[in-house]
C-alpha cells in the first residue's frame, strides 16, 4: 500500500514539474519572442496613431545604398480631427497658408487622424506652427516614390491584394498577416520578396496618449521614430550602380522606344544597370488601372528574342576552342548568290578568313562553319556561354519552354542557327553574360543582381559570391577579343568605336516577322575599355534598321557617358 502511495505522489509531483516547466516555457516564450508585438498592441491600445509613411516597407537599393525608388522625406501637416476646437477656423487657416481652397481640408477635420497630401515649406511649417491650434503638426513623411525612379522593371511595382485566393496565397507562404487594403509587390524584386519587404508597422509615426475609454488624454501630438525595432522588415541591396543606371536610362528615353540594355561588370557577374523600354512609373497612383499599355510591363531584358549575328561568337568560340578552325581558315562568300543563306553583302567577300568573317559578319562563312561543327558541338557551346541559363542570381526565373537549344539539331535548322536565326532565342542577360566571358578571359559569371538582403535590426543575409567556371581556354579568350576589336576599328560596328578609351563588340540583326510585317531587332554586345574592360553592355533596339547602324551608335553613346563617370 505504502508502494502505490510513493508512486502517486512521485506522478503527481513530476505533473507538477512538467506543467510549472511548461508555464516557465510559455513565459519564456512571451518574454523572449512575443515582447515586442505585445507591447505595440499595448500601445496601439494606449495611443492613436498616424503611419508617416507611405508604405510600411523595406526599401530597394542600389550597391551603395542608394535608393532605387527614390525614396525622401518631405514635411506635411498631420491633424487629430478631435482634438482641434474650430475646424471652420483650421480650415480657413490651413487653406491660407498652404494656398488651397478651405474645402480641399474640411474633409480632413471630419474623418480619422491622418496627414494633409499637400507638402510644406519650411516657411509654411512656421506659420502652421503660430497660426494654429492643438490636434495640428508639421511633421516628416517617407514617400516611397520620387519623381525619376529607375530600373522600374527589376523593383517591380505594387497594388491591392485582388481576391481572397491571394489573400490565402499570401498568408500562407509566411508569418506575417495582411487584410484587404494592403499594398503588396505584384512584380520585380517587390513581389519575391514581399514578405521580407513588408513592415509590420510604420517606424515612424504620430501619436497622441488615450485613457482606457479611448479619451484623449493629452493633446500635444508626438513624434515617435523606431527605425530599429522591426525585426522582420528588411532593405534589399542589389548589384546596381545609380549612377551607371541613370546613364541608361537616359540614352534610353532619348534613342530608344522599344528595346532594353543590361551592364554587366566584368570578372563578376553582377548586373549594373538593367533597363527596358517602354517603362513605366511603378508609383500606385500613375499606374493605369484600366488601360494598360501593351507591353509595358514587360522586362525585355530578361525576355526572348533572336540574337542575329552576335550568335556566331558561339561558333567562334566552339571552332577556336575545339580546332575546327584558327583565324586564317578561309571560306567562301558569294554575298547574294549563296545558298542557302545570302550574305548582306550583295556582291559578296569572296575567300574570308574566320577573323574577317567576324569582323565583318559574313553569313555564308558561319553556315559552311556551323556545317563543320555539326550542331551537337554548337549546342554545347552556347550551354557553356549561358545561353540556357535562366533567371539571375537574386531574382530566379522559371525556364521558358520557348528556349530550346535542341532544336539546333532538328532537320534543316543548322544554317538558320548559325547564324543567330531559326530556333535560336537569348535574352539581353544571357547576351551580356556571354560576352562578359570573353571580356573576363574566358571565365563564365552567373548573372546576379541582388547582393545582399538587410535588416533594420542587423540580421543581414548575403547573397554568396558565385565563383566563375571556365569554359574557355585564356588564348581562345584572347583570339575573340582582337576579332571583337576589329568589328569596332575598321568592322561593320565602327559606329560603336569609343575614342581615346577603345572599345570592342559584335553587332546583331535580326530579322522578325509579325502580322504586322517584316521588322529587324538590332543589337550590339560589347565591352569597354577594350584594354582593361570596365563595363559588358549589351543594347537590343526592337525595329531598328540593323545593329551596326542602330543599336552601335547607342552603345557608343552609353559607353562614353560610363567612361565619363571614372573620371
């Protein structure tokens, strides 16, 4: 009997234990991992509250820090309707000062606290500040959206959560809450990381101090800044340079209509500026909700296209490298009369060497080269120099089935292959990173745009340094950079030769057929300066006139305004 008593005791003791154990644990764990949120509810409970900012999120930047949005902060007049004694007398102030009619404020002294969507001068705030009333302040508001944001189609823009089956989707794939009215990332980098973009709250907002009926307490509106205290927002640091970024777009809106330019670094994969055209504004209030511009939303640096003529480098590449061929092999070209494909120079180049046939794009030396090669060895090739790759390192991409290098091999597609037609498709990223190989010796650099992800609390994650993979041999590299420099000295790409500092790279033009006609998408890919290269640039220019005599002359122009930077 005295057994089976010991024994209870001994279970009802260890119960004891485990549930004292597990109330110490609970406590732990809202001591430790739930403080903070309830100690905002305690005081969203205490305390009205007015957002000063825009939208409660982490911002995209560029290497440096700089943002990409163009984020900045701007004074503006916040107002606690119950707490102002005249709202007749507010308005007639407000509207004096401010230089706006009285009605476009009373509805801001009837509804919920909030902030006026008019910014203040420095000499406005001082008269707001002697002029009127309690329930009023000047204070600082984040605008996420200034008037010149850049690289629209790699931040991506925002909109409304549009069903539940979003809401769901939402919710579902991380621990933060949403409701119907937030803003969340549609495209770019603000849609893939939108759950660690998203604020939980605004760190930096105005308050007033309520009793427990919700009665105002005190009337003087406070400024509260919590800039580190939410864990679970982060910056996104990509690999853009705003000042080479800025240099593009603005050759871009000048030249071009509809086409795309990426810079690379070479000895690196990371991508420096990436624009496409036509862009947009991402900020919610410009973008069109009910007609949208055709294709406006497309990334056309990331998206297919026929590269041309700069696909023969991938020829090049496998003859050098595979003894096909040497510089001094020598072809035949009868310009017009070739078959199966005639050369743009209608009356021909007679025998052309390999270095010849890239300076001056010859199509009938690349088909008799491609037949050589076989297609087997020309698909490997262009593996090697990216151009199955997909997605970039920081923004993955989902394979389109539209880029199939097989189909090189299929019956009667390896004359139209060789030379950058057919079944051939690349974007202007996989472009750009092929020919940053050549300009780095050899080494392939996965493309990569983001760097870094930081968080306001210090808990950064970085993104790793991809090491390079060869895929050429250093003299195959070496051959590919003269032939590259004679397309720009004396080539059919002269037009993209930049003075005093050099520069070298293979035109593209590729013929397109649509329902509305025949049209050519032009390229250009090269490098600069062709001594120590600095900047790979690829320009694509959709319904050019062809890549020496269009898209050329814009990577001249991008590349001497680059130079210009490093001085």
């Amino acid at each position: 009997m005295q057994t089976k008593r010991e024994a209870r005791m001994i279970i009802a003791f260890c119960t004891i234990i485990i549930c004292f154990l597990s109330l110490v644990a609970r406590l732990g764990y809202i001591q430790l991992e739930q403080s903070d949120k309830l100690t905002r509810m305690a005081l969203a409970r205490d305390t009205k509250t007015v957002g000063l900012e825009q939208y409660p999120r982490g911002e995209i930047l560029d290497k440096d820090g700089n943002s990409l949005t163009g984020s900045y902060k701007t004074n503006r007049i916040v107002i606690y309707p119950s707490v102002v004694v005249d709202k007749n007398k507010s308005a007639r102030n407000l509207a004096q000062i401010l230089g706006v009619e009285p009605s476009d404020i009373r509805p801001f002294l009837q509804d919920k606290p909030s902030y006026l969507p008019f910014d203040v001068t420095s000499g406005q705030a001082e008269l707001i500040r002697n002029n009127t009333g309690s329930g009023v302040a000047v204070l600082p508001v984040k605008h996420r959206y200034g008037p010149d944001p850049v690289a629209v189609h790699i931040t991506g823009h925002l909109g409304k959560i549009q069903s539940r089956a979003n809401l769901e989707s939402l919710e579902s794939t991380g621990d933060k809450e949403y409701g119907y009215d937030d803003w969340v990332g549609v495209m770019g980098l603000e849609r893939y990381y939108e759950h660690l973009l998203k604020g939980e709250f605004p760190v930096q907002r105005a308050s007033v101090i309520m009793d427990a009926q919700q009665r105002i307490i005190s009337k003087e509106i406070r400024l509260e800044n919590r800039v580190n205290v939410d864990p679970e927002r982060y910056n996104i640091i990509t690999t853009i340079d705003l000042d080479v970024q800025q240099v593009v777009e603005r050759v871009l809106d000048r030249s071009v209509k509809k086409g795309a330019v990426v810079v690379m670094q070479p000895n690196t994969g990371d991508i420096i500026a990436s624009a496409s055209r036509p862009d947009f504004n991402p900020a919610p209030a410009k973008i069109p909700v009910h007609k949208i511009t055709k294709g406006v939303f497309v990334n056309r640096a990331a998206a297919l296209f026929q590269p041309g003529s700069i696909f023969k480098l991938v020829l090049a590449c496998a003859a050098l490298e595979e003894g096909v061929a040497d510089p001094g092999t020598t072809f035949y070209c009868r310009g017009a009369q070739d078959s199966p494909i005639r050369c743009w120079h209608s009356s021909g180049h007679g025998e052309i060497n390999l270095f010849d046939a890239v300076v001056n794009s010859c199509n009938p030396a690349f088909v008799q080269l491609g037949q050589e090669l076989g297609a087997e060895r020309i698909i490997s090739y262009a593996e090697k120099l990216g151009l199955s790759a997909t997605g970039i390192t920081g923004l993955p991409k989902k394979p389109n089935i539209r880029q199939n290098l097989q189909a090189i091999a299929e019956p009667y597609n390896l004359a139209n292959s060789s030379i950058g037609q057919g079944p051939v498709l690349a974007t202007p990223v996989q472009i750009t990173a092929m020919m940053n190989t050549i300009a780095s010796g050899g080494v392939y650099y996965a493309p990569k745009i983001v760097g870094e992800l930081d968080s306001l609390q210090g808990n950064d994650l970085q993104f790793p340094v991809a090491a390079g993979i060869r895929v050429l041999s250093p003299s195959t590299a070496g051959t590919l950079q003269k032939m590259l420099e004679g397309v720009t000295v004396n080539g059919v790409g002269s037009a993209a030769f930049v003075d005093i500092h050099g520069s070298a790279g293979k035109t593209g033009s590729a013929q397109v057929q649509s329902q509305s006609g025949d049209s050519i998408n032009a390229w250009f890919s090269g490098y600069v300066p062709v001594a120590q290269p600095r900047y790979v640039i690829t320009v694509l220019v959709q319904n050019g006139a062809s890549g020496g005599e269009t898209a050329a002359p814009i990577f001249k122009e991008i590349a001497r305004g680059l130079m210009q930077l490093d001085h």
